[in-house]
C-alpha cells in the first residue's frame, strides 16, 4: 500500500498521480523535509509484521526515535529517498 498514490481520478476528472509536495519531518510543529523514516507499531493494536510511519528531519530523528523507544513501540530507522517504491512501509 502506498499513501502518495490513493487518491485514484482527481477532482474535475484529473488524476492525482504523486504526491507534490515535499515529504516534511513528522515533529509537531517542524517543516523540515524528511531525510529518515522510523518504522513502528503498537503492539497492542498491530500485527507483528505491520509498520506505521513517521517521517524526521535530521535534526528530530533522535528526539522521534526516543519518544518510540521509550513506549516499546520503534522497530527500525531507515533513510526516506523520496521514491515511493523505495518508501513503501512492509
């Protein structure tokens, strides 16, 4: 599943396509772009094999990763390129 490409035919008969624009730091409040992406899941409520996705910035990938840490909730950090094939949570 893909979340940059779910919206199907557009309004007035346009596709969607992509996404435009930038993917941006999941931290409230930032507008950073995301160079990571923590993969994570509440065990209480997912699979064993489902990943939420949260996206950070550099410069709040350790905040982000400890707050998920500290839940029992982070799996992993991955590099987030920016090509959906390639971003696409397992």
């Amino acid at each position: 599943m893909n979340i940059f490409n779910l919206g199907g035919a557009g309004l007035g008969g346009q596709d969607s396509g992509q996404a435009t624009a930038a993917a941006t730091c999941s931290r409230k409040g930032c507008r950073q772009d995301a160079g990571w992406q923590l993969l994570w899941n509440n065990p209480r409520i997912h699979t064993p094999e489902r990943r939420k996705v949260w996206l950070a910035c550099n410069e709040h990938r350790e905040w982000l990763e400890d707050y998920l840490q500290t839940r029992g909730l982070w799996k992993e950090t991955v590099p987030f390129t920016g090509d959906p094939a390639v971003n696409e949570a397992r």
